[in-house]
C-alpha cells in the first residue's frame, strides 16, 4: 500500500495586481485576502458559544517573527 501523502496548504502565489496599483477589481482584492489568509497565521474564536454556527466570532492575526 502506498504511502499517504500529507496535505499541506497550498501557498502558490495568486497572480494579482501590484499593491500600489489602484486599478483592481472586486476580485482582485478578495484574491488578496485569499492569499493573506493562505500566508499568514491566525486564529478564530466563537464570542458566542452557545451558538456554534449562526454566532459572533473574533478573527485575530498572529504576528510572523
């Protein structure tokens, strides 16, 4: 059998504008997120346990050393 292979985020580059650019679209800027979220570490905490879905929830950005 062979072995499996681990999942690892997928960290290509999404070809978007340069960040000086001002002439993006919409979806310009969500692939931005796209990749922030992809690149850099965070965590999300629910404000609101008692409501695991519909909820508030906290998004935090950890700083990369």
């Amino acid at each position: 059998m062979p072995a499996k292979q681990s999942k690892k985020k997928n960290s290509a580059a999404i070809p978007v504008p340069p960040v000086n650019d001002w002439r993006t679209t919409d979806q310009d800027e969500i692939l931005r997120r796209v990749q922030r979220a992809r690149d850099e570490k965070h965590s999300i905490m629910n404000l609101e346990p008692l409501h695991p879905v519909f909820s508030q929830f906290r998004a935090r950005r950890h700083a990369i050393p």
